[in-house]
C-alpha cells in the first residue's frame, strides 16, 4: 500500500498525539477521515474539532468504517484489548500502526528525524519553524501541539518531512531518514526496554540507517550520545557546551530590557561565530535544542537570519513549560516532565528564570515501570522546588499496578530532602489542598505525561 492509495481512513485512538498529527496530514491531502477514542479530555480534542475530523467516544465493532482503506492505531491498542481492531481484522481492512503509517508519509520525502529520551517536541517543532522560516515549506508531525500551528501537524508541500521519531516499542525501525538530530540518550520505558544496553541498540540501529549523503547532528556533551553515533555511517556533527563539539555553544548574559524574558547564546563552528542567537524558551536544555536546529541548518545551507529570527520568535509547544494562567497572584506553568532528568531541567530552568520565588510543583508519575526502575532518580530531582506533591501514578493504557506507590516516592523524596514532599492521592484533592495553601507559593509547575494539567485548570478557572 501506498500513502496515494488512500482515500478513506479509520483512527482507532484518534487523540494520541501521533494519531492525531497523522489524522491532519491525512485531511490535508484529501482523505476522508474519522476515528475513535475514549471519552477523556485532551488537549488533541480541539485539533480534532478544528480539522473537521469526526471521531466517537467510545470503542464499538459497529463504528468500524466497513470501506476503509486502512485502520490506522495507536500502538496502546491491538486486536486483544481493542475491539474495533478485532473487527478491522476480521473484515479484512488493512491495518497500519501510527509508526508503520509515520514510516510510510516520512519515506515518501527527505526525512529529517528527531530522536532522543527528551527534547524531542520543542526541537522538531523548532526545526519544521526554521524551515517554514526559508520557504522550504516542510510536512512535519510533532508530538505535541506546537502553539503558532494550533496543531500538531504540518502538511506542506516541499521536499523535506520533519518527524519526532520515538524510540519507545522501537517504532524507529519503521523510519528511514536522510538525516537526523539525537538529543539525548538515557535509559526510559523499562516496561519495554529491560535494560539502558538495549535501549542504546535501537538507537545504534536507527542511525545506522541514515545514508552517506545525509547527516547526524548529535549532542556531543554525553558519552552515551556519541556511543550511539559510533554505529553511524554518514557524516556526524557535535553540538554542545564542550570545547571540542563541532557546533560549540556558548551561553551570553541577556541584556537589561530581556532579562528573564529570553536566553542568548552565541555559535561557533571551527572557531568561526556563527552569530549571536536567542530563544524565548526557559532552560539550558532549550540553548541545546535551538543549537541542534542550527547545525543542521548550517549544514543545509540555510540563510541562518531567517534561522535566527525562527529560533527568537518561537512559541513553542503545549505541556513544554507552557504558561497556562494565574492562580491568585501565582504564576501557573505546566510541563509534560516525566523522567528523572526532564524533572531536573524543568526546574533549572524555573529557578533561573524565577529566583528566589517560591516554586512549588505537582508531579503525576506516569507508569509503574519507570517510577519503580528510576525510583532513586525521580526522589533525588526536586531539589529546585520548594515544595512537592505527587499524586497517585498514572498507568495510562499500558499498565494498571505494579510494585511501586507514589507514597513510596514521596517517602524518599523527604529522605534526601526533609519535608520537601508530600503524597496527595488525586487530582481533586491536590487541587483543593492547593486552593486552601493559595499565598503559600509564587509559582505553581504541574508535570507528567498524563492529565496532571487539569490541576492548573480547576485553579484557574476558581
């Protein structure tokens, strides 16, 4: 089957973020599309409606489009636990996963993959930025919704197609890029990969993949990055902080009228200052990504003040350290965190960008898997909030229970920290503990991967 040969399409788990950017391209290009879901509120539900892409509420065998070309699904579902896949395979509709359909758009163009354990949202969504930004007309699909888009897809027609490539159930092996950025490599869904040597592979593998004529821009401050890169056959370009980065970062103090309201950063390839750029967004792990777009921009030839104008005017993505309202007189931010050192940058970044204000955080553990494996690691990345609660672990589909408690958590949060944590069950009664402590706290970050957000929400709207 060919992307062409579809005309008619059904999306079994429409508001996963992937399903949804697929679902918009789709659209785009003509297909008639329509899916299903469950009834929970995401923010991919206004995507949704915006695109004019109709979808169900709930999974039943009559829904099933009967003249479907194809039944596309997130991976969370098979013909086990789904009965609407069950239906699609017993009426013989073919049937694509969201990475077996990615595979399939990302294959038809010139592929450029973001890849990494974390950044990889805002850089995707930066580097499709930055080549809208040099009328290269990019198709992209990003993660999350990308705020200037209000969407989380791209359908453009040029030759290039940027995609966040995921490395969880190894959906990199459905992708063939002509080039990629690595981020980051560190050991995440344990439920899947058993061990960090086996979580490296499939990222050895998938660069191995990129030809000779195209490029591997790789952060090159971290052993485990420039391990993997070793298996790469094209050309590899380091970015990073160290001297010996071929791309070499170097932080500048923001001047009186942007203090606090961006991060310049100057550029140096072979000694050579590329300019002095600035990105609006929080974090030295936004210096790093902003720094991996312009390698590879560089390396395309792109015209880097258009580059620098992209990086300065990005807004970003939802649930990346997005500034969602006011509770009181505290600032309400909310961040899709949900792995020991995504906790840690999210709160560098809050601690340089708010000083001494009081930062207090809500943290939704998301699977038991990750928290039980990473348990020392998640206890020990709050030290730049001054209070945190954690509330029950969020399983989503994949998992139920499993040998680990937040109270557990929490419990070894205040062993390295006395009294910095507190176990809170559910988001109602965070919520509530919240509203009674208001004045307690200057700024208010809510993270996880699950619907920990609702929390700044129901604040905000009191």
């Amino acid at each position: 089957m060919k992307v062409k040969d579809i005309k008619k399409a059904y999306c079994v788990g429409i508001k996963g973020a992937g399903v949804t950017a697929v679902a918009q391209i789709l659209k785009a290009s003509g297909v008639d599309v329509s899916g299903s879901d469950t009834p929970e509120v995401f923010y991919t539900d206004e995507i949704l409606k915006r695109s004019q892409i109709p979808f169900f509420e709930n999974f039943a065998k009559k829904q099933v489009v009967r003249d479907a070309d194809v039944v596309i699904y997130s991976t969370a579902y098979n013909a086990e636990n789904n009965v609407e896949i069950a239906e699609a395979k017993k009426l013989g509709i073919p049937l694509l996963s969201y990475p077996e359909i990615l595979g399939m758009l990302f294959s038809e163009k010139l592929g450029i993959a973001v890849s990494g354990t974390h950044g990889k949202t805002t850089t995707t969504a930066m580097l499709a930025e930055a080549l809208v930004s040099v009328g290269l007309d990019p198709s992209a699909i990003v993660g999350s919704q990308v705020i200037s888009w209000q969407g989380s897809a791209l359908p453009g027609q040029g030759e290039y197609f940027v995609a966040e490539a995921d490395e969880y159930q190894n959906k990199l092996q459905y992708y063939n890029p002509w080039s990629a950025i690595l981020t980051s490599v560190d050991w995440d869904h344990p439920d899947f990969f058993p061990d960090f040597a086996g979580y490296k592979k499939v990222f050895r593998d998938f660069v191995s993949k990129i030809p000779k004529t195209g490029f591997l821009v790789v952060w090159g401050d971290s052993s485990d990055t420039l391990e993997v890169s070793t298996s790469a056959n094209c050309r590899i370009l380091t970015y990073g902080f160290s001297d010996d980065c071929d791309y070499k970062i170097v932080k500048q103090e923001a001047n009186d009228t942007k203090q606090q309201e961006s991060q310049l950063f100057e550029v140096f390839c072979k000694e050579k200052s590329l300019g002095i750029f600035e990105t609006p967004l929080v974090g030295k792990h936004n210096i790093l990504n902003s720094g991996s777009v312009i390698a590879l921009c560089h390396q395309m030839q792109l015209d880097l003040q258009k580059i620098k104008s992209a990086l300065q005017n990005f807004k970003g993505t939802t649930r990346r350290f997005e500034k969602t309202g006011m509770f009181q007189n505290a600032v309400l931010i909310d961040d899709y965190a949900h792995h020991p050192d995504e906790i840690k940058a999210t709160l560098q970044g809050a601690r340089q960008l708010f000083g001494n204000k009081r930062i207090w955080t809500v943290f939704h553990p998301h699977t038991f898997t990750r928290t039980k494996a990473l348990l020392s690691e998640f206890a020990q990345s709050f030290d730049d909030a001054d209070k945190s609660i954690v509330i029950d672990i969020y399983g989503s589909a994949r998992e139920q229970q499993g040998g680990v408690s937040s109270d557990e958590l929490v419990g070894l949060i205040n062993t390295y920290n006395r009294n910095k944590a507190e176990y809170i069950p559910t988001i109602e009664a965070a919520t509530e503990y919240l509203k009674e402590k208001s004045g307690q706290y200057d700024v208010l970050i809510t993270m996880g991967a699950g619907d920990v957000w609702k929390i700044g929400e129901k604040l905000k709207n009191l």
